[in-house]
C-alpha cells in the first residue's frame, strides 16, 4: 500500500471515530440507529472477546426488508457455540432448532424485535449512554493487567427468544448477557457484572482439583472472591455493599448484626454437594427467611476479607493457588467472629 493510500486511510479512521463520539455524546442531532452503527461488533482483549450481537439483532430490520444474511453472519456464527451447545442443550430438543441451525435463528429473530421494538430500544439506548465500548476495552484491559491470569471467555450481549441464562452461561466460552431479562440493571451488569465473572473465568479452572470441589464452601469462597475482587477492580471507589450483589447498605448491616449466627448455624453445610442446602437455597429453607440478599455470596466475600485482613492487602492473589479450605482456614474468620474487631471498610 502507497504511503499516500495509509494517509488516507488513518484520516478516514480517524474521522469516522471522531464522527462515532459525537453521536455518542449528541443524542439530541443524531438518530438512534446512528448511534447503534457506531456501536463495535466486538471487544477483544487477550484472549477474551465480548461479543455486541444486540446491535445486529436490531439493525437487521432497518433497511426496509429484514436482512437474514446479518443474523447469520452475525448474530449466530460469531458465538455458535452459545447458540448450538449451550441454548440449544438447556432448552431441549422441541426447541433446539431454534438455535442449532441457521434457519431457526433468523426465524425468531425476524420476529422478536418487531414484538419488541420499544423495550429493546431502550435497552441498546441505556448500552450507549454508559458508552459500551469504552466500558468494555477499559474493563478488558485493567483486568489483563491487574491479573497474571489469561482465561479464554466469550461473552455475547444480545437478545433472546427464550430467557433462561439471564447473566451466565455453561461455559467461559458459551457465556452471555440477555438484554430482554428485566431482573438486570443494564449498566451495573456491564459495568460491575462483567469483573465478576472475568474473575471466575480466572479462578475456576486453577481450582479444577480442588478436594472441595463442587461442594457449597467452594461455591461460598468463589463468589466471595469474585465479589472481592471487583471491589478490588474498582480500586475501593464502590462500597462494599454494592460490590457484593449491588446490595444496599441496610442489607449489609443486616448481615453485620447476624454475622456470627449465620456462619454458626451454615457451616455444617460447607461440604454439601447436592446444592440444595440452606447456604446455597435459603429460599427454600426457614433458618434465615429475612436474608435480604443471597448468602452465600456475601459469607464468601468475608472469609475472604478476612484472609486479606490476616495476611496484607496483597494477599488476594494468594487465593487463585489455595483449595478452599485452607482459604477458609487460614483466614482465621470464626476466630474473628468470636471477637471481631472493626476493620478498614468493615461496615460497607
């Protein structure tokens, strides 16, 4: 290529990201599907990609006709192990077809945004306001630095036909956020989510031999883990509170004031397997019915604090190479709880 043709190809790069910017920040002069065209098709970052298909699934039906060619090519083969694996096993055989082949994924989607159109709007509207692809290459890149750790993740943000993942999925690599679940707050997800799950995607297959694996103590410690570590990713800026599960402050101070009881009358079923315990289901059971929020995740989030607390702030990246019961255990936590004495960021 001449010296002449990169000039003019670095200029028109820089003009249309320039051109992108200001429709990001000029909502008031710049059409909404504008906007949505802006938008990258994905963030990659080592070895983890996040994948925007939402803005296919919307575009597809703005020029007069609905483009199947879009859906395919970018909606299903991008992420088709999500589709064919992951949506196609979860939701059985009368519905995999709707995910395993090319046809069933445009047949949905030539339907589901016109049904709608309102909601997903404003869905893409709340992705763009928090400016989606800044979020995600600085989320993408502090974690590449923060961590040694180099997990393989695909992570697509899209719409579906039936929900059922929500936030997650059944692999680091068939993982997505489902736009159309109104139980998530769209900007927390992304912004909060995102770190959450990066971490497990870390952390899980170093503790693939753990002798606790699978067992409620090892789901307690990795997401208190994942909840610490986005306070930690956040530098400390977020509350303790809203790092673990955006709770409020009154939830966290329900926890403080049952602190001891929830740890004495929960421990006996740290080596539970079967997942249906009152640890990991509390909604099932009548031992805490007033829990504000999920138990677990908050137990795990102070066995780890206090492993932090007993060894130095450092201490955190001890944990990727620790089973989980020499976690629990050196953290000295029910030692603590005999006596606990207040620690920097204690009460949220």
């Amino acid at each position: 290529m001449s010296k002449a043709k990169v000039i003019a190809l670095s200029c028109f790069l820089i003009m249309f990201s320039f051109s992108c910017k200001e429709k990001e920040n000029n909502n008031s002069h710049d059409t909404f599907i504008e906007r949505l065209e802006c938008v990258s098709d994905s963030i990659q970052v080592d070895e983890i990609v996040v994948l925007n298909l939402f803005k296919s699934q919307i575009l597809a039906h703005m020029a007069g006709t609905f483009d199947s060619l879009m859906i395919i090519e970018k909606v299903y083969i991008p992420h088709r192990e999500l589709w064919n694996n992951c949506y196609g096993m979860i939701f059985g055989e009368e519905n995999a077809s709707k995910f395993t082949t090319s046809n069933g994924m445009v047949e949905w989607n030539r339907r589901l945004y016109p049904q709608n159109q309102d909601f997903f709007d404003q869905r893409a509207t709340e992705l763009m306001a928090i400016n989606l692809d800044s979020v995600l290459e600085s989320t993408l890149k502090k974690f590449s630095k923060l961590t040694p750790f180099k997990p393989r993740a695909r992570i697509s943000i899209l719409f579906a036909p039936l929900q059922g993942i929500g936030f997650g999925g059944c692999t680091s690599e068939e993982f997505c956020f489902e736009l159309n679940n109104r139980e998530y707050d769209v900007a927390y997800t992304v912004e909060k989510g995102i770190p959450h799950e990066l971490n497990h995607f870390a952390y899980e297959p170093l503790r693939a031999y753990d002798p606790d694996q699978g067992t409620a103590l090892f789901l307690t410690i990795d997401e208190g883990f994942a909840c610490y570590f986005t306070w930690l990713f956040f530098d400390g800026q977020i509350s303790l509170h809203e790092a673990v599960e955006n709770m409020s402050k009154e939830d966290w101070n329900w926890y403080l004031e049952n602190e001891k009881r929830i740890f004495d009358t929960l421990k006996p079923y740290f080596s539970d397997k079967s997942g249906d315990n009152p640890l990991l289901r509390n909604d099932n059971y009548a031992l805490f019915p007033e829990a504000p929020k999920t138990l677990y995740y908050w137990l795990g989030f102070r066995i780890v604090q206090s492993y932090i607390r007993t060894f130095g702030e450092d201490a955190w990246m001890d944990i990727y190479n620790m089973n989980v019961r020499e976690v629990l255990e050196k953290s000295k936590y029910e030692f603590y709880l005999q006596d606990p004495s207040p620690a920097p960021g204690a009460s949220g």
